[in-house]
C-alpha cells in the first residue's frame, strides 16, 4: 500500500471532524461535570447517576432532533453553528456557574435527587446541541449506503467519546483548573466551526468565530484573582482525585477540599490542634494499659498531617501515612510546614493497598480518610477491617473519624460503620464531638483486647498520664453500646455507603474549635463556615 493511499484513509472529511469533537467534547463536559457538582452536591453515586442520565438524554433528543431536520438542514455551515452555541454555553458556566449551581440548589426535592435542576440546566443545553451533529454528520456522509454512513459516524463518536474520557481525565484535570478545562473545550468548538465554515469566511461568519472566542477569553479572565469567599486563596489546583484550595484567614490556614475545609492549621502555632475533633485521637493512649505500648502508628488519609505532626514531634513513636493523592502530600509539604524524617514517613499510596503491602505492624491505626459525603467504600467494610486487624499487633487498636449524627435518621453511616467494626473487633467504642445530634465527627475506638476500658478508667489514666493534653472533656461523651438492628453490615460485595450518607446531605455539619490553652481541650462549639448552601465536611 503506498504513502498516498495510506494519508487519504486518515484524512477526515469535515463532516466526519466535527463528529470526532462532538464526542470528545460531550465526553469531556460529562467528566467536568463532576468537578463542577462535587463542591455542591457531592460525588456520590446519585450525583453521578443524574449527571449520566442527563446527558444521555439529552444527547438522544439531540439525536431524535437532528435526525428529524438533517435532510432539509445539514451543512457544513449549520453543523458551525451549533458548535458556536455550544462554545457560548461552555462560556457562561466558566462566568457564572456557581451562580447557577447555587440557584439550582434549593429546589424541595429528596436528597437523591438534588442535583438534577443543576445537571440539565448546565450541561443539558450544549450536549443537546452536540447531539445534532452525528445526525447531520451521517447525511452529509460520503459513504455509500444508511448503515455504512451510520456505522461510521458511530464508530467516530465513540473513539471522539474515549479520547475525550482519557484526556481529561488523565491530562486536563489533573493540569488545570476547571475555568480552563472550558475553555479547552470552548476553543475546541470554535476551532471546529472554523474548519466547517472553510472555505466561504465572509465577514460574518469571522466576526462570529471572533466574539465567541473573546466571550471565552473574558469568561475565564473575569475571575478574582486569589479571593475566595472564605479568605485569601494561597493555592488552588486540581488533583487527580479532587479540587484543592489553601486559604489563609487572619491566622488561620484551611486545606479544602472539593470545596469543603479538611483540615485547619494556626500559622502562629503550627503543631496546634484548630479543630476540635483532632484531640480526640489521642484518646488511644488512655485505652492503652501504658502509653508506652504505643510506638508505631499508621495514619490512612493525610490532609494537613496534624495528627500525624503531633505523634511524631510529642510521642517517642513512629509515624506512618498512606495518603493517595500525591498533590495532597506536595501541598502538606508546602504550605503546612510537614516534613519526612525517620519519625513521619509519608507514602503516597490508598490505605487498603498500603495495609496489603506492607510487612510492618502497628500499635495504632488512625483512619481520617472519610468525608460527609464522600467516603471510599472499600475503607469501610468487614474485608478491610479484617486487614487493618491482621496488621495490629497483640494488643492493638483502629481509631476512625466518622462524619454522621450520633442519632436519628443522619446517624445510619455512623451505626453502620459501628456494627461493621463490630464484627471483627471485640470492643467498639465511640465519642460523639458535640452536644446533640447533629451531623458532627463521632470517633470511633476499636480494640483488638476483648477486655472493657471503663469511662472511669479512662478519667483516671486520663489524670495520671502526662500525654500533652487532657482529655477529660472528651471522655464525657463515652458510649459502648449502639442500636444497629436497622443498618446493614458493610461487605466489599455489598456496602451502601451513598445510600446511608444520603440522609446528611443538607444536614447542618458542626465541628468544635480546640482551645489548647494549658494543654487542655474546651473547645468552643462553632460551625465551619460552608463553602455553599450544603454544610462542609471536614477530614
């Protein structure tokens, strides 16, 4: 076969161009989609859901539509236009979708169901216009017959549809911010109307191209600059797995993530616990019959690293953490003054895999890997506490911070969660962080030694232990016992994660402030101010 025969089967005709880029384009908005709903919505399997419904549907109405009109309609310059009106949507979520999305939330639907007004109002529109071009695409087709032309034009969307899940998965959200990653795809449009428009440029057809392009440009330059509503922004990027922040208040430094504040540092006193929830951890060191049995500690989630900073600069102990995410560690790094030594050993890897892997035991496993309403599932199930319990040693204990309500309906991941660390580990207790019941972080003690530790023994220990801080405020809310009955046991075959978090979404979340003064925890009970409507999730 020679060159010229092989150049003239790559060579994409216009038509068969511009149904590669509706693929890549509606694939692309699709996976964006996520980023842009998780700060509001969260990224649970409903939100997924809707955003999955959505644009099939709407690009199936695009089709029906498209199908309809394409033996009176379909050209080159039409097919230029819808990718215009396509470019000029992707222009006004850069300008105003968190205004949009903020607008959408209200609606009275169920939880479940909260984030569809935001989905179709969003992302309906420009997928719909998508939905137009294979149509159009097939009928201007060069191939002889209705199945090849359509066989084609399917075969070209799906490859523009992987192409378009690939890079921006792998490559633009990983690279840039979500304003970008629209005009990515905006410019990807208006360059494809370029093409279609070849070669009849009249004046109107340049000063249309033109416009989009500087609506685009104008939508994604018209952002503040390093302010947020919650302070000033000192970082922002996206990771592989979520959007990050660093914001400064006064003195105050908050990690976000997808929105939501995840851990807190005082600039003047770094090692400081901000938030309440975080001297909690050292409540292991009083279930210990010495606080010397403790010498190796595995943290599975990082964030800011204030727990593991703490251990490892005030405990003669080893310091493991497994965290994911490896731009989580970079900033850790950066901007909340973490550093590796042989006391703080940091692995950028999951917690369950880590644990698999590894050949060390622990004295202490600390899970801060949970979210209010993103939790890794495979974190919270009987199979990975079997693991977590397989890497203690004798006498060891697993701690979880949990996000739930103590009580009520909110309160069915926290019971669930209990029953399932249950099932392997004699003794469970549990600490709710403040007064109530409402969505709050309730710490979770299991042992490996079937003996009960008593609230009394506990305040004794408490008062005899030089362990750096007291802890007398928190054993007030000592639980033992928990009514499960009407919550499942959570398997990797079968844990409901997002169905038990559905019942917070929306839910007031409130986490106490620590006051360390004279080494004592009073905290002052405050709510971390929400990033939008739906209450943060602090980790």
């Amino acid at each position: 076969m020679d060159t010229k025969t092989v150049s003239e089967r790559v060579r994409l005709s216009r038509p068969e161009l511009a149904v590669l880029v509706s693929g890549i384009a509606s694939m692309g908005l699709e996976i964006l989609a996520g980023r842009m709903l998780a700060p509001q919505f969260g990224s649970s399997i409903y939100t997924w859901g809707g955003i999955i419904g959505v644009f099939l549907a709407a690009l199936s109405y695009g089709y029906h539509r498209g199908g309809q009109r394409a033996k009176t309609e379909a050209s080159n310059d039409t097919m230029a236009r819808l990718f215009l009106l396509t470019a000029v949507y992707v222009a006004v979520l850069v300008f105003a979708g968190d205004i949009l999305l903020r607008m959408t939330s209200g609606f009275p639907l169920p939880s479940r169901f909260a984030s569809l007004p935001a989905i179709t109002l969003l992302f309906g529109p420009p997928t719909y216009f998508l939905g137009f071009i294979s149509p159009y695409a097939a009928q201007l087709s060069e191939k002889e017959g209705l199945g090849e032309a359509s066989g084609h034009v399917y075969a070209l969307g799906t490859v523009g549809s992987i192409v378009g899940a690939f890079a921006t998965t792998y490559l633009l959200i990983p690279s840039l911010s979500i304003e970008r990653i629209g005009l990515v795809f905006g410019l990807l449009s208006v360059g494809t109307a370029l093409v279609l428009f070849r070669p009849r440029l009249d004046r109107e057809r340049v000063f249309s191209v033109v416009a989009v392009t500087a609506m685009l440009v104008a939508a994604v330059g018209s952002g503040a600059v390093g302010v947020a509503v919650e302070g000033r922004v000192v970082y922002q990027t996206q990771t592989p797995y979520q959007e990050l922040e660093v914001i400064d208040v006064d003195d105050r430094r908050t990690l976000y993530l997808d929105g939501r504040p995840h851990s807190a540092m005082d600039l003047d006193d770094p090692s400081r616990h901000v938030f309440d929830y975080t001297t909690y951890f050292h409540l292991p060191l009083l279930f210990a019959d010495d606080e010397a049995e403790i010498d190796r500690v595995l943290f599975i989630g990082g964030g800011g690293f204030t727990g593991p900073k703490r251990f490892a600069e005030e405990y003669n102990v080893t310091v493991d953490v497994a965290e994911i995410d490896p731009v989580v560690i970079d900033v850790a790094k950066r901007y909340f003054g973490v550093s590796e030594s042989p006391q703080l050993r940091i692995h950028n890897v999951g917690g369950r895999q880590y644990l698999r892997e590894t050949d060390h035991t622990y004295d202490l496993i600390v899970l801060d890997a949970y979210r209010k309403d993103k939790v890794p599932f495979e974190l919270t199930t009987v199979e990975f506490m079997r693991l977590a319990r397989d890497r203690l040693s004798a006498d060891g204990m697993l701690f979880a911070n949990v996000i739930s309500a103590p009580s009520g309906p909110a309160s069915k991941f926290y019971r669930a969660q209990y029953k399932t660390m249950a099932q392997v580990y004699p003794q469970v207790y549990s600490f709710p962080t403040v007064d109530g019941v409402n969505v709050q972080n309730i710490e979770l003690v299991a042992t490996k030694n079937a003996t009960v530790v008593t609230e009394a023994q506990l305040r004794t220990r408490n008062t005899q232990r030089a362990i750096g801080v007291d802890l007398s405020r928190e054993l007030r809310t000592y639980r033992r016992t928990e009514e499960t009955g009407d919550v499942p046991v959570l398997r990797d075959d079968k844990a409901p994660v997002d169905d038990l978090l559905d019942p917070m979404v929306g839910q007031r979340y409130v986490v106490g402030e620590a006051d360390e003064a004279n080494a004592t925890a009073t905290p002052t009970s405050s709510v971390v101010p929400p990033v939008s409507s739906v209450s943060a999730a602090v980790g």
